[in-house]
C-alpha cells in the first residue's frame, strides 16, 4: 500500500490549517496550497516531525498558477489520493442593488472557480494515475442551503458548489472517483471572528452566535477521507450545536 497523498487548498489558516494538519497527524503525506507563503510556512511549523510535506504558494484563481500546484504534486508524489477543496473567500454583507460587479466577481472566482480549476485537475490526475481513482472533498457551507442576509455572492457560489460536487461524483463513478461536500456551520476561525460583535440577523437584529472548535472539523474531513473508495458521505453539516441555523429566520 503507497502512502496516501493529500491536498489541501487554503491551508495557511482556518479550517485548512486545521486540517492539513489532521491529515498528517493521520500518516498523509500533504500538499499545502494557499496564496501567501508564509501563511504556510506557520502551519508547516506546527507539523509534526518528519511530517512528508510540500508547501506550494497558489492563487486557486490563476489557471496556471492550480496547473503548477498540480504538476509539482506529481514531481514530488506521483499521485494524489484526495484533495480538500477548501480555499475561499467572506463577503463582505451588502444589499445586491448595491453589489458592484467586480465584488461580485471577486466571491464567485475564488470560491466558485477556484474549486472548478482545482477539481478539474484532481479528476484528471485521479483518473488518468494507477492505481485509477481517489477522493474529492468540496469545502461548501450551511449558507448553501440556508443564507444569511446580504450575502447574494457568497450564497450562490456555495449553492454552486453542491451543484459542482454531485455532478462530480456522478461523473467519477468509472474512473474510482468519489466525492463529497462538508457543509460548515461557525467553526472558529478568524473569518468567523468578527462575530463576536454580533452576526445580522433575518430580522434585521445582531445577535451573538455560538461557535465550535475548528479541529471538529478537520476531524471530520479526516474521517471522510479515511472511507475506502466504495463508500462515501456526499453531504455532511457539521456546525456549532447552539447556533441558530434550523429554524433560521
């Protein structure tokens, strides 16, 4: 058996960091991919010994700059066993008759096409590579099935998501393929910080919300991860128990 290779877009911090690091505590050896470079050098130094890494500085937007993460995987590894499809972006909350274009824009190219250039180079590296097949997983959000106001950009591209996971794992069925979604709900990150202010409301309140550790999270990516090929969790909610999510509004 080949040591399994990881992964993971937007691994400089937050849920990525969290679980890069989950997967090499699991004996992965794990690709690091996210824009700045030092980011990753700081989740490198939380690694732990003699973990088997590669930290490549990636702008999930620029075609070019996934299909050099991409070629530079294979260098190292030879192959990838799953990637975690992670890297994204907030939205800042504005009404969408006050939503410029290039706002727009810039939600659905990271979150949206971002996981687009990085699947589609996952699938084909998985499909093309022997042993065929391996692992996708879509970092999506609860905001795909329930939004919060004034996050038109943000919701959409997540909704898209679901749409993009079910058509590849439809699609990866002959090639050994299986993917999935992890939908997250106020797992602690600095993205979700600025709620400690209050997060708006349906009804137009602010209202504290409660959050959970990140590492709930990677520990649950981890365990998608670890299914053998012929079974796979194609949804999972992972979210703060106390939040106000069922029953939103």
């Amino acid at each position: 058996m080949h040591k399994k290779i990881a992964m993971v877009t937007g691994a400089g911090s937050g849920i990525g960091a969290a679980t890069a690091l989950a997967l090499l505590r699991a004996g992965y050896a794990v690709v690091l991919a996210g824009r700045r470079a030092d980011a990753l050098q700081q989740t490198l130094a939380q690694a732990p010994k003699e973990s088997d890494t590669l930290a490549v500085p990636t702008d999930v937007r620029d075609e070019m700059a996934v299909a050099a993460l991409f070629r530079r995987t294979v260098e190292r590894f030879g192959r990838l066993d799953l990637l975690f499809n992670n890297a994204g972006v907030g939205a800042a909350q504005i009404p969408i008759d006050e939503l410029s274009l290039a706002q727009w824009n810039e939600v659905i190219s990271v979150n949206l096409t971002g996981v687009f250039l990085c699947a589609r180079a996952a699938f084909r590296l998985m499909r093309e590579q022997r042993p065929q097949g391996g692992r996708i997983i879509n970092n999506g959000s609860i905001s795909a099935q329930t939004p919060r106001p004034l996050s038109a950009p943000y919701t959409a591209a997540k909704h898209a998501i679901t749409g993009l996971t079910k058509s590849l794992s439809l699609d990866g069925r002959i090639h050994q393929i299986a993917c999935g979604q992890i939908d997250i709900g106020n797992a602690a990150t600095t993205m979700t910080s600025r709620m400690s202010q209050g997060a708006l409301q349906a009804d137009g309140s602010l209202r504290q919300e409660a959050t959970m550790d990140v590492q709930h999270v990677a520990d649950a990516v981890v365990h998608m991860a670890s299914l053998p090929l012929d079974a796979n969790v194609l949804s999972m909610t992972i979210m703060a128990t106390q939040m106000p999510f069922i029953g939103r509004g």
